[in-house]
C-alpha cells in the first residue's frame, strides 16, 4: 500500500487490502526491532521497578507508589530504580520483533485461511476486529517463549534490596542466568512460564481494540497517520493493562518465588489464591498505577515507530 493512500494503520491493521502472494513477512519483524527500541526510555524502567515491587510486597513493606519510590532511592540510590534494566534492553528489541512479525502473519494466515479463503490472493474486505483479537492471542503465545526468561531475570534482579552489590545474590543479568540454570536448569530459566502465557493471552484485549481504534479514528477524525498510530496505540495498550494486570501480579509473584526449597507457588493458582487470601481483590491490582502511567506514552511510542517502518519497508 501506498503512504497517502488510507492512515498507516490501515497498513498493518489491515493486512488484507491488496494482498499479493510475494508479499514479504519479514517486514512485521525488523519494524519489530524499532518498536522495541521506542520502548527504552531512561523513565519508563523506574515505573516498571516501582510495579513490581509493589507486586510482590504488601503494605507492611511499602505503602503505595510514591512510599515505594522513596524508599528505594532512600535506601538503594536513583541507581535501584534502575535494577534488571539490562534484560529488558536488549529483550524488548528481540521481543517486539517477534511479538509484531508473528502478528503480522496470524493477520494474513487468518484472512487468507479462515476469514476470506476464497479471496486469497485477491483484494479482501477488512480483517474483521475478532480476526485481529484472534491474532494477538497467537502472537502473545508465542513471543511468551522468548518474553518468560527476560522477564524472570528482570524480576529477580530488581527485587533485590541491598544498596551494596557485594550483598546481592545476583551481580547482574548474566550472573542471575547462570546461577539459575546451574542449580535449576532450563526448567528454572522458564520459571513462570505458564503464567507468562496466561498472561499474554490478553493481548487479544490489545490489538482487537488497537484496530477498533484505529478504524474509529480514520472515519471520523482527520488526525494523520502518525497522531492515529499513537492515539490508538496509547488507548489499546491502557486497556490491555486494565483487562491484563491482575494476570501480571500472579506472574510477577511466581517469578519472584525461591526456586527450590522455600517455593510458595507450585502452580500460578496458588498464587492466585494467595493474593486474594492475603489482601482480596485489591491485591490483584496492587501495583497498577505506576504501570498504567507508564502504558500510554511507551506503547503509544512503539506503535508510531513500528507502523512507520512498516510502511517505509519495500513490500
């Protein structure tokens, strides 16, 4: 598709518009790369720190958000606001690339296959928002494989508490990898690997409503290509969190269990049950604050870098 002809999403939400059999997969994952390099901002980590540990602490530890913040720096420095960083550079970049390139092609497997198969090849109507719910899920799924070991290291990282690195169990995203696969192997690598993928399977939250959005936008506004990008990509990502985030304290729990003797959580239900016996509903939404003003300006980022690439890649 032409830039110019119809508002970038259109793009990449709507794969199925002028369809050719040549068409190429590799674009969704090298506009991947720069989606997840959208993502590494010098503020957005210390939201993502201050989420966790809230997370997987209780009130006797920190009261809220800016308690949480306080303490940290009080105690650890600007510079513990900025634990587990290391994984999340380099993984966002990897993680994007798949997440986005395999969406790319769940969207044209569906509308091909499933949605329009006997106009594959052809001019197609619109994937259906369903369709692209559906190919969320899949692409959720299966960047869980690569996200679950990033996300592990990074939690376990930034729950450290000791200002003095000579204290920590865990020097740094390397030290943390080997010390873990030597007494647990690649079963304990993949440690929360079922509640990674419970997780993600709300990323049908986030791109059925990333087209919703975009397709409203493009009817009945005149906002460019890049301001519809980043108002749709900002909205969807607010509520895939909102749908999502009790989801994410059960995992942030489980990844940040004692591996071994000690573990409190065989399975992600205990965890589950856990959190309400411990602190009732709210527990599941302990934490969300910080992460929910965070979601908007880093997604909202991402979707502009990403359908930008896309649409600058040769077909």
């Amino acid at each position: 598709m032409k830039t110019g002809e119809k508002p970038a999403a259109a793009a990449v939400v709507d794969p199925s518009e002028k369809l050719k059999g040549s068409q190429k997969y590799y674009r969704g994952f090298v506009a991947g790369v720069f989606s997840g390099i959208a993502k590494l901002s010098a503020v957005g980590h210390p939201f993502d720190t201050i989420k966790v540990r809230l997370q997987t602490t209780d009130s006797s530890q920190f009261k809220g958000p800016l308690d949480c913040l306080l303490q940290t720096v009080r105690n650890e420095g600007v510079r513990g606001l900025y634990k587990g960083a290391s994984p999340p550079l380099v993984g966002w970049m990897f993680m994007d690339s798949i997440m986005l390139g395999s969406l790319s092609i769940y969207r044209r497997v569906l509308n091909d296959n499933f949605f329009n198969p006997h106009l594959a090849g052809q001019e197609q109507p619109k994937l259906p928002i369903i369709g692209h719910a559906a190919a969320g899920t899949m692409a959720g799924l299966t960047v869980s494989f690569v996200a679950a070991p990033v996300e592990h290291i990074k939690a376990r990282l930034q729950v450290q508490y000791q200002a003095d690195k000579s204290k920590r169990l865990y020097s740094g995203p390397i030290d943390c990898l080997q010390k873990i696969y030597r007494g647990h192997g690649i079963p304990g690598v993949y440690h929360g690997l079922s509640a990674t993928l419970l997780f993600r399977t709300f990323f049908c939250f986030w791109w059925g409503t990333y087209a919703l959005f975009t397709r409203t936008f493009e009817q009945h506004t005149s906002l460019s290509t890049p301001a519809i990008n980043f108002w749709a990509g900002g909205l969807s990502a607010q509520i895939f969190w909102m749908t999502s985030y009790p989801s994410d304290v059960i995992k942030q729990k489980i990844m940040t269990d004692p591996l071994g003797a000690g573990r409190r959580y065989p399975k992600w239900r205990d965890a589950a049950k856990t959190v309400y016996r411990e602190a009732g509903l709210k527990g599941y939404w302990r934490g969300f604050l910080p992460c929910f003003l965070r979601a908007f300006p880093a997604n909202a980022m991402a979707l502009v870098a990403f359908e930008g690439v896309m649409r600058s890649l040769p077909e």
